[in-house]
C-alpha cells in the first residue's frame, strides 16, 4: 500500500530563533486548498448579493414613488368620474321629467331613471378619504401596509416581497377598475344622447304643447310646504295638501310657469285672492293668498309672465303663494312639475 506523500514546512527567525519545521499531508493540503475555494466563492456570492441588493432597493424605491402618485392619480380620477356619474344620473332626472311632463313615450327605452335628481342622504357623495379607503381595499396586504423589506432572503431574487411586477398589477389593476366604470359611464352617456335626441325630435314636433306646460317655480322664496298628507296648520287633522307653497316677502312678483289663458281671479275664504291659468292639454295652475293680481280673466299669458303677488289672505299662516298643478281636475304634485 502506497504512503501518503507528507510535505514539510520550515520556519526560520532570526539567528537566536530555533527553527520549525510543520508537516503535512498531501491530503490536508488538498482540503485546505478545497475549503479556500469554498470560501472564495461565497465571498464573491455574498458581494455579488448585496450589490444585487442595492440597486434593488433604490429600484424598488423609485417604483414606490411612482406607485404612490398613480395611487393619488388615481384617488383624483376616481373623484372626478363619481362627480360625472351624479351629472349623468341628474341628466337623466331631466329626461324624465321632460318625459312625464310632456307625455312623451317610448317603449323601447331601457335606462331606468326616477324623479329626484338630488341624492338621497349618503349616496353618490365621493370624497378624497373615501377614494383614499377605496384604494387601500384594492391593495393586497404587502402593498397596504406591510415592509417590503421584511422578506429579504439570501440568494434567491427578487430580493423584495413586494416586486416590480406586483406594483404595477396593483396600479394595473386600479386603472382597470377606472376603465370599466369609465366604460359604464361613456355607454350610459350615449344611451342618454341617443334617448335625448329622441326627445327633442318629439319635442320640436309638439313645441306648442311644451310651451303649454308649467317647468319653473311660480315665485323666488323657499318652500315651506309640499306636496301630499300633512297636520292642518289650523286643525290639527291629517289632510291632503294639494299643492306647494313658495314662501317669501310680501309683494314677491309671482309668475305664470307656462302660456295659457286666465281662466279665473277672485277671492274664495280659503284660498284668498286666488288666480286659475288654464294651460290647455287638460292641465289648469292655481295660485293662492296673493296680495295683488295683476291679470284679468281671458287674459293670454306667457311663460315667466307676471300674474300677481306674493301675499297673506284667506287662511294663511304666513307670506306665501300656494301653487296648484291639476291634470284633468286632479291635483298632482307641481315639484314634477319644474325643471329647474
């Protein structure tokens, strides 16, 4: 059997120093230039890892940056097209009502609108912290609030939980979200253009009956009382208030909301000094409490015309006139009754 080559090793000093000699074997020095190798190429590994590390960090850096002014970009757009959708569902209000108050159909509509163009109590009202709250429920845990930095391991990239590809999908993803409702918005839109165009050609072929029907309030004040079952002011009872009243100062002009023909002025114990337009078309106003009248009985009017003014006779609890819209002698509510 062959030996193990040995190899000696001898350390001189100075001339009072004994000398030293080390042996080794071929085998050692084969493990130990092994180990070196090892060592060497970890050592290159770990600078090359960290390197690697920095500039990732300064690219992640940017990319966060960046990601927290698409994220506000995207909190403005938001706003602004929450603010165009209550413009469109306000614009459809309108169709409506140009519909209702004009009898105009059509069988084939397919947008379902209501009355009030005004929001009820908390709908439709986006804010900057509401889009903000919108935003961070699209973020996945690591993008709303979790480092990113704290999942860093050791030779495996990318070094960062929250990569370069998971930034944009999320920034992707908001704007995909903006799209469809953009998409939404812009489809509804051309429905109401298309539908709106309609309505005009109908229009512009009855302009004599749109002329005809009352669209404005009857006088400048507030409201003090609507449409519908109320406490009688005087009685106590629940009664039907067949009208709305338009509070405001003594001597407010009043004015007619449509063209039509006078068809009554007088004073009746309830209603005081009261006027009666009739529109034609089956549809007649009536205004009550004035203090003046300034019209006759067969009297053409105008739309905007004055008539009379604002006043306190017959049964009144204060300065108003109270408007009356009778389809067919039946009362409806006038609010359906006025575009502004």
């Amino acid at each position: 059997m062959k030996s193990d080559k040995k190899y000696n090793i001898i350390i001189t000093g100075n001339h009072k120093s004994p000398l030293r000699m080390i042996t080794l074997s071929r085998g050692w020095i084969h493990f130990s230039v092994f180990v070196l190798g090892v060592t060497v190429l970890i050592l290159i590994g770990i600078v090359g890892d960290y390197f690697q590390l920095v500039a990732q960090s300064n690219e992640n850096k940017i990319l966060k940056v960046k990601n927290e002014q698409m994220e506000k970009q995207y909190v403005n757009l938001a706003a602004k097209l929450s603010s165009l959708e209550l413009q469109i569902e306000k614009v459809k209000s309108l169709s409506t009502k140009l519909k209702s108050i004009t009898d105009v159909t059509d069988e084939d509509r397919e947008l379902d609108l209501v009355f009030s163009s005004d929001p009820r109590p908390g709908e439709n009202i986006i804010t900057e912290k509401n889009n903000r709250e919108l935003a961070n429920d699209n973020l996945e845990p690591s993008e709303a609030g979790e480092d990113p930095d704290s999942k860093l391991t050791f030779f495996k990239w990318p070094l960062f939980s929250r990569s370069p590809n998971t930034i944009q999908s999320s920034s992707t993803k908001f704007f995909s979200d903006l799209e469809v409702r953009i998409m939404q918005s812009s489809k509804s839109s051309q429905k109401i253009e298309l539908d709106m165009t309609k309505l005009w050609d109908n229009l512009s072929e009855r302009r004599d009956l749109l002329d005809h029907t009352p669209s404005i309030y009857p006088a400048y004040g507030w409201v003090s009382s609507h449409f519908g079952y109320r406490n009688d002011p005087f009685t106590g009872k629940v009664t039907l208030h067949k009208g709305l009243d338009v509070a405001g100062p003594i001597g407010t002009p009043v004015h007619a909301p449509a063209a039509g023909v006078v068809s009554y002025v007088g004073y009746e114990p309830g209603y005081g000094k009261i006027v009666s337009i009739d529109h034609g078309f089956g549809v007649v106003t009536r205004f009550a409490h004035n203090s003046k009248v300034f019209v006759k009985v067969g009297q053409q009017i105008s739309r905007r015309d004055k008539i009379s003014a604002i006043g306190n006779t017959g049964r009144s609890s204060g300065p108003h006139v109270h408007y009356e819209v009778r389809v067919n002698g039946i009362p409806v509510d006038p609010k359906n009754y006025v575009l502004e």
